[in-house]
C-alpha cells in the first residue's frame, strides 16, 4: 500500500472517529415533545433564548415571552403585551416599561423548567429560536408540549433537528 494510500485512509478513519464522537457525545438540547413524542430539539447550551408568542383569547392581543437557559433550565425573563385583563400584575421582574405600545416587564428570572403549554391553533402559538419563527400547531390541533432543557447524544435528538428545520422566516 502506497503511503499516499495509507494516509488517505488514516484519514477517512479520523473523520468517521470524530462524527462518531460528535454523535454519541452528551450535549444540552432544549426540547420540545408532544407527550412522549420529540417534536422538535435545538441546541440548548447556557444562555439560548427563545419566545413563545401567541394571541391572547380574550383581549385578542398578541403576548410574548422571552426564555433563557440557566444552569440547565428554563427561565422566564421577559414578558411584553398591550392589554391588561384579569390576573394580569401591575408589575413584574426588576422593570417594567412601555415601549412602542407594549408593556415590557423585564427580570423576572423565574424557572419555569418542564414549561407545559396548550398550543391551540386559535391562538396562533409560535416559538421564536434563532430569528426565525415555528408554528407550534400547524396542523390545527391544541397539542400540550413540553419544553426541557435536557443533556443527551445528537443521535436521540435526529428526529427533532429534522421538525426543527421547518422553522420559517
């Protein structure tokens, strides 16, 4: 065998080795399921944010809040709104301000780790990752997901990363 060969050959075994190690190797993912089905997973290491954003059934406005992952869970760090209904506080967090017609209500730095939701078509229930957005219940459905911050290998989460894509603009 040649030693040009024999390197090319040493390596491809490199590169599988190391996609192999990539694999198999634990990492944080922030996931989404569907009772014990994986709809969707991203990478979820110390301080990823997303949103949710859904429209409120009864004032018919549009809420957001804003998450982080700290020290392997969910918080809660940000909400904004336009309305106040019942059970809606005055205040939350260490501020709150109105900023181009919404109510801001920052700091609030809450776990909120499993974070179960009712993502009811009705009310338009979005996930924000990255800068783009994903329909939580695209088939019309009131799916109650689950978000959780957990550790495992990219090989588990396969089927997540896939869903994950159709994240749109």
């Amino acid at each position: 065998m040649t030693r040009r060969r024999t390197a090319a050959l040493l390596a491809v075994g490199a590169l599988v080795a190391a996609l192999a190690i990539a694999l198999c190797w634990p990492m944080p993912w922030l996931v989404v399921r569907h009772g014990a089905t994986l709809a969707y997973a991203f990478p979820g290491a110390e301080g990823t944010r997303f949103a949710l954003r859904w429209m409120h059934s009864v004032e018919e406005e549009d809420w957001i809040e804003e998450f982080t992952v700290v020290d392997s869970h969910i918080r809660v760090v940000e909400t904004r709104f336009k309305t106040f209904g019942a059970g809606v506080p005055a205040a939350a967090g260490s501020a709150t301000t109105l900023e181009d017609g919404w109510v801001v209500m920052r700091g609030i730095d809450r776990v909120v780790d499993p974070l179960a939701v009712q993502a009811a078509a009705a009310e338009h229930y979005r996930m924000r990752y990255g800068s783009r957005w994903l329909s939580l219940s695209p088939d019309g459905g009131q799916p109650i997901l689950t978000f959780a911050v957990v550790c495992a290998p990219a090989w588990r989460m396969i089927g997540g990363l896939s869903r994950g894509r159709q994240l749109v603009p």
